[in-house]
C-alpha cells in the first residue's frame, strides 16, 4: 500500500461534466469516475460510467491491471505493481507492462460543444460558445470520454475490459437494490445503457468501440472503499454495477478504442477508426492553440517523455515502478514555455457554460464546487483579463450585471427556473473592482456605458440600503451589515445557523473594496462625460460626489488602524468594538486598484503579514499566535468547517499579497519562493492544478478541492 500513487488528475469538457482518478488507478474518493455527465450544464452531475476493469491474458497467463480499495479495507486487485509509468501531458496516460509485454492506456474528454455549420467544427466555432456566449444554431451539448488501448509485446495478447457503471448524484455513492436496474441493448459494435430506479428511467448513454466481442454478464460488486471519504467523515462505501464486459484479441501493435457518450445511439455519427482517439486529442490541442495563441508551437506542448507528473521512462519494459520527478520547469514563462501553457491549460478546465444563464460562468473548484459569484470575479483577471480572452471576461461581467438585484451581484445561480442567491456583501463590490480592470486592459467604453446603470444601482443600493442591513453609514461613510445565522463575506462558514466567522458590522476588505468602486465611479463618470455618454454636465457633477465620498471613506478607514499592533482591525462590529484578529483581510485591503492606506501603514502590515501569515503556499487565514487557531484542516465536516478560515492556507491569497507588496516594496524583492507552489503544481494532489488550502502548520498538506480556479488564477496573474 505505500507504493500507491494517490495524486490525482481532472479531465473537464467546458460544461461541467469531468472524469478524475488518482495515478495508480485506484479510486479513493466518490468523485472518482471516468465520466460525471453535466445534464444540466454545468449542474446535475451524475456518475454513469465508473471505469473499465482491465486483465490481459499472455500466453496463458492472466494478470489483473485494475486496483481497487474495498470495505474490508483490502486492495485487491494488485495492478499498480505493475504500473510503469504515468504522464498527465497532454492527457492522461498509463503504461503497465512485464518483461514481454506493455501495454498503454490513455484518456481524453473531448469539449462539450459539438457541431456546428460545417461537419467538422472549427476551432473558432468550439470556442465561440464560451468565448462569445453566442453558440451556433448547430451546436449542440455532448458528454463523452475516449478510452484507448495498446498492446506491445512478443505474443496474440487477449484483453478483458469489464464494465463498471452507475447512475447517482457526483455528491452520493450508489447502493444495489432491487428498485435499480439496468436495462442493455445491443448493437454493432456498442451497448445502450439505462437505469431504472424504481420505476423511472434514468439517462441513456452508450458505449461503442473499435474491435472486440461483448458479453453480457450483469453482476453487482459490492463494497468498495473510498477511503479520501473516510479521512473526511463522509460516506465511504460503493456498490457498482456490471452488466457485461469486452473481449479483444491484440496482436503486437493493436489498439482499441471506446467511447462512453451521453445519449442514445446515433447512426449519425461518424465511425470510429484507430485514428478516432488521436483526432480528439488533436482537436482538444488546437482549442487550446486557437484560444491562447500558442500557434504551431503549442501544440503537444508538455508532452515530452519526461512531462509533469511523470513516473518512469517510455517504452522500457524494465523501468522501475517509480522515478523521481523531473526537474522543474522554468520559471518565468512565455508563449511557448511549457509551464505557462500547463497554466493556461489549467485555467480552461474552469470556464464552463451555464444552461439557465446561456452564459460562460467559472467553476469555483473540482470535484464538488458549482460556480460562485465572488469566487468567479475574483479569478477572472487571472482566467480571462491576463490570457487577454477578453469576450470571456465581457461576457461573464455582463451577465452578472443582468441579474444585479436589490445592488446585489449573485453568488449562486440555480440549476433550474428560480431566482439567483443573493448572499453576499462583496460579490457586488469585486463586480465593479473586476469590471474596472477589464476596462482598464481593453479601454472598452461602449461596455462601460452599457453597464454603467449597474454600477449606479449598487452604489445606490449601498448607499440607501438593501437586504442584510446592507448600508453605508451617514457618519463616517462606511458600509456595514448586520443579519444574524449568515456569512456575507469570503470567510462564508455556518455551522447550522452559527457562523464561525461572523464578521457584523464593518469588515476591513469590504470597506476597501467600498473606497476602490467610488474611485472607479468617480473616474467612470468624469470618463463618459468626455466621450458625451449621457449628459456631460450631470456626470460631471457625478464625478465630483463621487470623489468627495471616497475621499470621506478614506479618512475613516483610518477607524482600522491598529496602532498598537501595526496592524488593521479585521471588522468594527455593530457596537464599534475592534476586532484585533491578525487575519490576512488587511492585505486584501492594500491588494486593490485603489487603496486608502498611506506607505508607512501598508509596510507595517506587510511585515505582520510576512511573519505571521505568509507560507510558501499562501496565506494563512488567521495568525499562529491566536488562540483561535487551527493548524489542520482535517476530521469530520464540522471539524473541517471550524477550521477553515481559522489558519487554514489558501493559495488564492497569494495573489493580494504579491500585488500590496509590489506596491508598497517596488524596490525590494519579493520574500516568496514561487518554487513550493509550483512543484505542488507539477507533481503534488492533482496534477497539473493547484489545490484550494493546505494546512497552517507545516507541512502544509494540500486539503479542499483538488483543483481551484482562484488558486490557478492568482498564479497566472503573478508568475510571468
């Protein structure tokens, strides 16, 4: 057991759905499975298709390639002894081999747009969907994965692949019971699959392939152990299905392929050769290309023998199980520097399309996140505004603004008809800091003019008050909130109706961000009096009110300033008591466009902040020293909950602090060693992403979601 290799990979297909797995092969959490359809885009997540169970017989021999956790807490099978090697560029690859024989197995989840004018879409034509919220009359959505296999040895080797399938919610696992069933007709050369759970059926999707003979053969496994479940108190045991499996015969060189693909079976579609597998891989690397210019030299990029995450050399039979990494990409990327195309790459699996907005939206992190408001915002700069896709960035800022209600930005949307969750103090406040960068990379003022009535409706729902006791005070011109059994800010726990980190009153960041949007209005409105939006002479006046506002909020964030500590307040609660907490808010405070803080006080915060919070991935959320503290992220889901944002690291934060630091430090260099962060990049948790936290104390072991946009997005913006 300690030679398994439990870090794992995400494939994603621009819709919600994914595929995920850990490199030996063994699933360890419920979100592992090769393809969780998004039916609802990018919601409705639902395991259908878990995995092939793989043996290869040569020579009479039969071995077993598959490994498996079960209740009993066995492994059985063993195949990860025989692993070789494992490469995540440019999609996931394992070779499993003996002295005679090797063999190879690759997966790829094509982009969920497919179709369009012509019968092959062009790159322009997949992409156009996200990148222009205006998919073509012929797109439609598909849900699919491709499985590829081949063979190399000295004898006729015979594959076994059994099926195993599913039909449950990404969150649940799945029991057998005699109300689930599952109904299997047969093609030429493909199974339809159902299932029928008492009474009701389920989603129909198939499995096609390129040779080999099909058994039926429906049997229950029982038991199996997900023990990433276990270690976070949660349900930890699966039952899955069987109903058959595949029989192919491989001389030396032969290759299978298999496609799983949501929906019934199509006489339509185009028949799959052993080039069906390369031409996705192909296809998915030309998206890539087309959206971020890499041009010919991006294409298969990172794919050298030894690439990220890679365990062992190619094609030798004899390599050991595991080798050591390879050593560390360069640094400071360019266009074609393989880190910065990882990067990139990286990014991509986060942008998805939303059904109920028929729009581009950010998934916040995999497996288990949906899309988040604050979340989204926070990491379009990196995402959108750096890569300069900057019909992404419009697109997601002009939906947002549609649904501002009440001044509020959403930080939910709901899968179906229903009204977005307006939750959130600050989503509304990083939507104007977010739509000021944007502007301020594309000088796009016909958007500004478009959205400008959006930005007014939150200043005067600020201003006037709405929902939560959201309002500014007339004293000092700060906002404040005041609704018990709720979280607005980013530090958003509530256990039952307790918040762990309630945060009333006035929040330092929340206050920064107030003061930056009153900067940007001020400047929005002087602008569009310029170019003669509107009436000059009433956004002049504008202008002026705006700036004579973020002028009085400016002196009274002086109210945070700790002198004793060197420090800011975290919040001034409704009964003005200061809370002293060193929390890494002040940062985020001195992070924005525009901060209100003079150089002496924001290099007195840098330097609490450098040595009470700074790791080398991240921030913690909360000083070593309080007695608050939690130093693991780790136990059950309450646990977990109290620990979060109470010392908790997360590698967004990253971001805020390198930009204060540059602002308040230009001439000194950064105490930050990016080298940590990017190795947990390369070859730690997932592969080829960045993790949501890690623990305060030292190690710092990677927890939370295994791939998180801000995270990746903070990097991005920071590294080049």
């Amino acid at each position: 057991m300690l030679d398994l290799d439990t870090r794992e990979w995400v494939l994603t297909n621009g819709l919600g759905s994914f595929a995920s797995g850990t490199v030996s092969d063994v699933r360890t959490r419920t979100y592992h499975g090769w393809l969780f359809a998004a039916t609802n885009p990018p919601s409705g997540r639902t395991l259908l298709f878990s995995h092939l169970e793989a043996s290869l017989e040569v020579l009479g021999s039969v071995v077993a390639l598959g490994t498996n956790f079960w209740g009993n807490g066995q492994i059985e099978p063993t195949g990860y002894e025989l692993l070789r090697s494992f490469d995540i560029n440019p999609v996931p690859k394992w070779i499993w081999g003996q002295d005679n024989w090797q063999l190879t197995r690759q997966l790829v989840m094509p982009y969920g747009w497919e179709g369009s004018s012509e019968e092959n879409p062009t790159p322009d034509s997949r992409t156009d969907a996200i990148n222009r919220v205006s998919p073509t009359p012929y797109s439609q959505f598909c849900h699919r994965i491709l499985i590829h296999y081949r063979y190399e040895g000295s004898h006729t080797a015979i594959l076994r692949l059994r099926l195993l399938i599913a039909e449950r919610d990404f969150h649940h696992q799945q029991t057998a019971s005699a109300k689930l069933q599952f109904s299997q007709m047969l093609g030429q050369q493909q199974v339809c699959l159902q299932a029928i759970n008492s009474g009701r059926f389920g989603i129909p999707w198939h499995l096609r392939w390129t040779q080999g003979n099909y058994q039926p053969d429906a049997v229950w496994y029982w038991y199996y152990g997900l023990p990433e479940e276990t270690k976070r108190g949660l349900g930890d045991k699966e039952d899955l299905y069987s109903p058959g499996y595949l029989i192919v015969t491989l001389q030396p060189g032969d290759a299978v392929t298999l496609e799983a693909r949501v929906g019934f079976p199509d006489s339509m579609l185009s028949v799959m050769t052993d080039k069906t597998f390369a031409e996705a891989v192909e296809a998915e690397q030309d998206r890539l290309s087309e959206i971020f210019g890499w041009g010919e030299g991006g294409r298969g990029a990172g794919s050298r023998e030894q690439g990220a995450g890679s365990r062992g050399e190619r094609g030798n039979f004899n390599s050991p199980p595991c080798t050591l990494p390879p050593a560390p990409l360069p640094l400071m990327p360019n266009a074609h520097s393989p880190l910065w195309q990882q990067l990139l790459k990286a990014s991509d699996q986060f942008i998805v399309y939303r059904a109920s907005i028929a729009g581009p939206t950010v998934i916040a992190g995999y497996h288990w996140f949906n899309d988040w408001g604050r979340d989204t915002l926070i990491a379009l700069p990196g995402l959108a505004l750096v890569p300069q896709r900057f019909d992404l960035a419009k697109g997601v800022l002009r939906t947002f603004g549609h649904y501002c209600r009440y001044g509020l930005i959403p930080n939910a949307f709901p899968d179906l008809n229903g009204e977005p969750i307006y939750n959130s103090i600050d989503a509304a406040l990083w939507w104007i800091e977010t739509l000021g960068l944007y502007l301020e990379a594309t000088q796009d003022w016909n958007f500004l003019a478009e959205e400008f009535p959006v930005v007014q409706q939150i200043y005067k729902a600020f201003v006037g008050g709405t929902h939560f006791n959201i309002q500014v005070d007339a004293t000092d011109g700060l906002v404040s909130w005041d609704a018990r059994g709720v979280a607005l800010t980013w530090m958003d726990v509530v256990i039952g109706s307790h918040p762990i980190t309630p945060r009333y009153g006035k929040p330092v960041e929340i206050n920064a961000l107030w003061y930056s949007a009153l900067c940007w209005l001020s400047q929005w409105a002087e602008r569009l009096s310029q170019l003669e939006y509107g009436s000059p002479v009433r956004l002049t006046k504008q202008a002026q009110r705006y700036a004579q506002q973020a002028q009085h909020v400016k002196t009274s964030l002086q109210k945070f300033w700790n002198p004793q500590l060197g420090y800011l307040y975290d919040t001034i609660e409704p009964d003005d008591r200061r809370n002293f907490q060193i929390r890494p808010n002040a940062v985020l405070a001195l992070s924005l466009h525009h901060c209100g803080f003079s150089e002496q006080q924001g290099c007195q915060i840098l330097d609490l902040a450098t040595a009470s919070l700074l790791t080398p991935y991240g921030l913690r959320s909360l000083d070593p020293g309080d007695p608050e503290y939690k130093g693991k992220y780790q136990g059950n889901q309450e646990q977990r909950d109290r620990a979060y944002h109470q010392g908790t690291v997360w590698a967004w934060l990253i971001g805020p602090y390198i930009r204060a630091w540059q602002r308040f430090y230009p001439q000194r260099s950064l105490p930050f060693d990016w080298q940590p962060l990017l190795d947990h990049f390369l070859f730690d948790a997932c592969l080829g992403s960045i993790s949501e936290i890690f623990d305060g104390d030292s190690p710092h072991t990677p927890r939370g979601a295994i791939a998180q946009a801000w995270s990746v997005a903070e990097v991005i913006r920071h590294i080049q």
